[in-house]
C-alpha cells in the first residue's frame, strides 16, 4: 500500500477558535510506524500525546486529546489534511493547548503539507479492509453510520438540523476525487442560535466572522446583528444571500455538509490506520466520529489477529493424510494430534485437528464440561511444526530424523477448544534453520478465532535405530 512521508517541516502561527490564545505549530517528520503524535512543547518534559481514539478526553464542538495532564484540542481539521495525503507518521509541535483554527478549514494545513516535500513510499502498514458492513448507531447523540466494503476509502454525510431555515444536506467524497478543491476549504459553521451558549461555555474565543460560517437561523433586529459583531471582534456584519453572517457566500450550496465530511475524515483517523470501506453518516458530530473511530480500531484488531488465519476447504484433497503423516511422525493413538496437512511449503504448515469427545483425555479433564487441554494444543503445534521440519531436513529423508523441542515462549490461551471444533494448526518458521535447531511461531484457529498462540523452538535429531 502506498503512503506518503514528511522529509520537510511546515509552521503555522495563528488562533484557538475555542480559546482564542496564539499559537504556533511545527510539523516535522515522524519515526517510521510511530503513526501521528502531538508534542506540547510549553510544557515540562514536552509531553507526547499519541493521535489515538484511545486518548480522546473530550468532544465538545471540537475534538480533544489528552495525555496526562497534558491535552491539544481543535486536531481534527489537521487530522483531516494528514489523512487525505496518506501521511501516516508524523510529530506535531504545538507551544498551547490548541492548534490554530486558522481559516476554519483544512485549506492552509492541506497546502503547507503538500509543500512540505512529500515522498511517496510503499508503507508496510495494513489498511482496515471492510470486508463485512456494519451499522453504528451513538445512542447518546442519534447519529448513525452505515459502514460497508468498497475498493476505495469513500464518506458520505446527510445532515438535517430539523431547523426551518437550514434545509438538509448531502455530501460525498472518495479518496480519487481532489479533496483540495473539493473539501479542504470548506469552513466549519455554526448557527446564530447556538452563539449564547457557546460564550456561555467559555467556548469559541477565537471565533469570528473569517475563521466560521455563521448562519442566521432566526430572524433578528439590527441592534442584535451589531450586538453580535461586537461578540465577534467586529465593527459590523450583514448577511449574505445565503442567510451567512459572512463577507462572502458559501463555496458551495452544501458546504456545512461537505465540512462534516471534513471532520467525519479528521476524527475517524484516530483509529490509526487507513480505511478500505465506504461510510455513511447520518447526522455526525464530534462525539460519534470519535466512537465510530474506537469502533474501527477494535475491528483492525480483531482483522489483525485473524490475518493468518489459513483457509479451509474440507472438500479440498489435503497435501498429506493421516498415513503420509504417520510415515514422518512416531506418534501413534492416542497421541497422534494431527489428522491432516492442508498447506505444506518451505516457509509454514497448516494442519488440522478435529476434536471430537472420543479423545481418551476428556475422561479426566473437566468431566461433564470437556475442554481441550492447552499443553496438547501445543502438542499438536509441535507435531505441525515437526512435519514441517521434517520435511525440509537436509538429506531429504524426513523419515530418519525426529524433532524433539526445547522450549516454548510467549504461551496464550485465548479460548477454549471443546469437542466439535476444528483446529487448524499454523506453524511459521521464524527464521532459517541452522544446526538443525527450528524456530517457529505457532498459531491455532478455530472459526474465525485464534484460540492459542506460542513461539515453539525444536531441534532436528537423527532417530536411533
């Protein structure tokens, strides 16, 4: 997958729209894999906070992270810019608690990045493949998100603020459209009616006519429009044609819309990795972007573990039967706990293991609830991965060699095994085999979940006669 890298830095210098302090921030190029960090250079230690769902502490009109005592807030137009030009690692220096809110767009960030000597690399880094949709709905706030595969990262936002002088909206974006023109300068808005409460709140100190669109939605007496100017640091406002409080009309008819598409990009990058899926979102704000982000991020996880995972087709004829298997292995009944191989190459081995209440040991352990045993789990590991092994002794006679193991490392057990499942047995050498000592990783599937895993180190042994 493609990326692109930071070999510059860029610098801006401007205002908190929430708490109206000047503040500078520097981009700088981040540690390969270290994904996005913000460092808050005007504190002691210069404290990093990680660009992370995870360290979300706040969502009130704007999106805070925190670390600590130490937070940033107002990240997710930058968030947002970083997103769309496929960086992916980078160190953010901000001397305040917010990053500037600039002209209330990504517009500045989108292009002081892009001139910041971008470098296009092939990024080890695995995306988020939406493989199977899913619906999201936030209780809490209403908002709803429809999440489904597409071959590219795509969002769509539908807004309706249910107000009569905002009519509802609809965006679109997908990653082949610019998003410099057609998303990056779209302003973030706010409505008349929501302006006493933001002061109240101690919110939007920062905020003025050139930095938000302003919406009248509620008709007003001059003596309120130069009652508001003067909260916005202004000598006077009017109204444009499109009821904006603004020198200038919107960009675009759905501007607010396409804005939400802005922030829905900047939030749901605190999931950490690229998205491969189309996501519809039904009303979004700050709050839900962020959960709908940890979401995403507990499914990479979870898409992350079964990686590996091995296909398996029982009507597939297998690369070695139980005979083939005996002809390599000492092991007889009971203790034979390999049925059949299903992949055999120089790198790794599948097997496969059908547990069934016939096995001798279920007598004993935990009678009337039988639970494979997680020393044999490892057991059929061993006897994979000595085929494996086997199989690739120097003298191509896998039959006059053994393998008898030395140790275990870094053992989980994740899941029960009980009668019914099938285990399919990966073993992965972890590097060339030297001295006739093996090193591989061994990992158990049931279904889609991994079930037991372990680093098993073996030597190659000649059979005595």
């Amino acid at each position: 997958m493609n990326a692109n890298k930071l070999t510059g830095h860029w610098t801006w210098k401007g205002v908190g729209l929430h708490t109206g302090k000047d503040v500078e921030v520097r981009i700088l190029p981040g540690e390969p894999d270290s994904g996005i960090r913000f460092k808050r250079t005007d504190l002691e230690n210069q404290p990093v906070i990680p660009a992370d769902a995870s360290a979300v502490s706040m969502t009130n009109r704007s999106t805070t992270l925190a670390s600590g005592n130490a937070s940033v807030t107002t990240v997710e137009h930058l968030l947002s810019a970083l997103y769309a030009l496929k960086i992916q690692d980078a160190m953010i220096e901000v001397n305040g608690p917010e990053i500037p809110i600039l002209d209330g767009s990504a517009k500045l960030f989108n292009e002081g990045l892009k001139n910041s000597n971008l470098e296009s690399f092939s990024t080890s880094k695995d995306p988020l493949v939406i493989n199977e949709g899913f619906e999201y709905k936030d209780e809490e706030t209403g908002s709803m998100y429809y999440v489904m595969p597409s071959e590219t990262f795509e969002v769509s936002v539908m807004v309706d603020f249910e107000n009569p002088f905002f009519i509802p909206q609809y965006a679109t974006y997908h990653e082949n459209m610019d998003y410099e023109s057609e998303i990056a300068g779209c302003k973030t808005f706010v409505f008349v009616s929501e302006l006493e409460k933001l002061f109240a709140a101690g919110l939007i100190q920062g905020g003025d006519i050139t930095n938000a669109i302003v919406i009248q939605d509620k008709v007003m007496t001059q003596e309120e429009i130069d009652a508001l100017a003067s909260r916005l640091h202004k000598p006077s406002i009017s109204s444009g044609h499109q009821g904006v409080l603004n020198a200038e009309d919107l960009q675009f008819p759905n501007e607010p819309a396409r804005h939400k598409i802005l922030d829905v990009i900047g939030d749901i990058a605190l999931c950490g990795r690229r998205i491969k899926g189309k996501i519809v979102a039904i009303k979004p704000g700050h709050t839900s972007n962020v959960k709908l982000a940890a979401v995403l991020k507990s499914k990479y996880l979870e898409q992350k573990k079964t990686k590996g995972k091995p296909a398996y087709n029982p009507d597939q004829e297998p690369v070695m039967n139980v005979e083939d298997i005996k002809k390599l292995l000492p092991h007889r009944y009971p203790f034979l706990l390999v049925d059949k191989v299903i992949e055999l190459n120089d790198k790794y081995i599948v097997g496969v293991k059908n547990v069934t209440f016939n096995e001798s040991f279920f007598l004993g352990h935990f009678p009337g609830n039988p639970v494979f045993p997680g020393v044999l789990q490892m057991e059929a590991l061993a006897q994979t991965g000595g085929i494996l092994a086997l199989s690739l002794s120097d003298d191509g006679d896998g039959a006059q060699w053994d393998t008898y193991f030395l140790k275990m490392d870094q053992v989980k057990f994740k899941a029960k095994v009980v009668p019914g499942d099938t285990m399919l047995l990966k073993m992965e050498l972890v590097e060339p085999i030297r001295r006739g000592i093996v090193r591989m990783m061994g990992t158990i599937y049931v279904g889609n979940k991994l079930v037991s895993e372990g680093e098993l180190t073996a030597q190659i042994v000649k059979r005595q006669s």
